[in-house]
C-alpha cells in the first residue's frame, strides 16, 4: 500500500510539472485545495491507464518498438496522456491535454520527473 502511495505521488508530481512548464496541459480548479485533489484523482487515473492499457499497447506495438529501437515508447506515453485527459474530462475532471505533440512532450516530462521522484522517493518493499 505503502509503494502504491508513493507511486501515486511520484505521478502527481511529474503531472504537476508538465501543467507548470506546458501552456497546452491545463488544470483548473476554484482554489490551491480543489487543484490538489483534481491533480491526485488525475494521477490515480493516470496511473490506472498506465497499469491497465499501457501492457497492451506495447504488446500490440512491439514490431514498432524494436524498428524504432524503442522510440515508439514516446508515442505510446503521448497516447496514454491523451487517453487520462479523455477520461478526466468524461469524469468531469478539470485536466485536458491540447494535441499530440504537446502529449508527447508532457509523456517525456511526466517520464523523467516521475523516473527522478521515484528514485529519491522512498520504496514501500
């Protein structure tokens, strides 16, 4: 439960940078408090998309991953932010990501702050 929590922060915060840096992902909310929790169902979203359909994508998307030696991964990202943006706004979450190429940027963001606050965060194991 421990690792799950740490995980779910790791992820808001690596959202929380791409909102900050990107002009094109936006998050709204009426205060600080309402944004907060907005940013924490978005990452539990997030992070449920990427649990459940990111697996498949890279099953079905393996020949493109190895033609590309693996750059694929950075559309399968873009795609994935895309998808949590759809279902935050089918949710009636204030999270929405504005075109591809700035998913694929966000993806990138959202991989590194993610990979660094994992690394810095503690391990539930």
């Amino acid at each position: 439960m421990k690792n799950f929590l740490v995980k779910t922060i790791a992820n808001a915060g690596a959202l929380a940078v791409a909102v900050w840096l990107l002009d094109k992902i936006t998050l709204t909310g009426d205060s600080t408090g309402k944004k907060a929790g907005t940013l924490i169902l978005v990452a539990l979203l997030f992070g449920l998309v990427n649990f459940l359909v990111k697996p498949v994508v890279k099953l079905l998307s393996l020949p493109l991953l190895i033609l590309t030696l693996g750059l694929f991964t950075l559309v399968v990202n873009a795609l994935m932010l895309l998808l949590t943006s759809w279902l935050a706004d089918q949710l009636d979450l204030s999270f929405h990501v504005e075109g591809f190429w700035t998913a694929v940027l966000g993806g990138l963001i959202i991989s590194v702050v993610s990979w660094a606050l994992n690394v810095v965060l503690p391990d539930g194991d």
